[in-house]
C-alpha cells in the first residue's frame, strides 16, 4: 500500500523542474558502471520513497547517490520557505519488483 510519503516522493521526483543535480546523478551512476544513456533522471533515477510508489524495491546494500533537494517548511515567522536538505537516489537497476 502506497504512503502519503510515497505519493508525495513520486509526485517531486516527476514534477520537478530542477536540473541542477543532473551532473551529480550522471557521474555518481557511471562510477557504478552504469552506461551515461541509461541514466535519465526523474525517469529510472528516483527517490527511495519514489521508488516504493510504484511498487518497486530498492535492493538490500544498494549505494545511491546524494543529491540536494528543497523542501518546504515553515520559518519561526509562519512564512512557508524553502530549505535545501540531502537525498539519495537509486537507478532502476538497483531495484526489483515487490514481491
């Protein structure tokens, strides 16, 4: 069953407009022999939650690759802002079907 947290992961990974890691994410996954034209980020590269909503699982002792993401939160004025905090995404590659 799909978490709001799930959803919510998978809806960011799709509907960002951020290309700012794209750098990040195509030299972290060629290090892990993974070949530059498989990687298509916010398509096989996702979140683990992001993952988890489409039913797919990202395999025990799997390394992702950290990345900057921005949240929303609310500043001690009340005013909802954006913060920078860390992620790791996963390639298709390292996750299987849930069973």
């Amino acid at each position: 069953m799909k978490t709001e947290h799930q959803i919510e992961a998978l809806e960011r990974a799709r509907s960002g407009n951020s290309a700012l890691n794209y750098q990040a994410i195509l030299s972290g996954f060629m290090a892990k022999g993974i070949p530059s034209s498989e990687i298509i980020p916010r398509e096989n590269v996702l979140t683990y939650n992001a993952w988890q909503a489409i039913n797919r699982q990202v395999r025990k002792g799997e390394k992702g690759v950290k990345v900057v993401s921005w949240i929303k939160t609310t500043d001690k004025n009340g005013l909802e802002v954006m913060r920078p905090t860390s992620a790791t995404v996963f390639h298709l590659s390292q996750t299987e079907v849930k069973k």
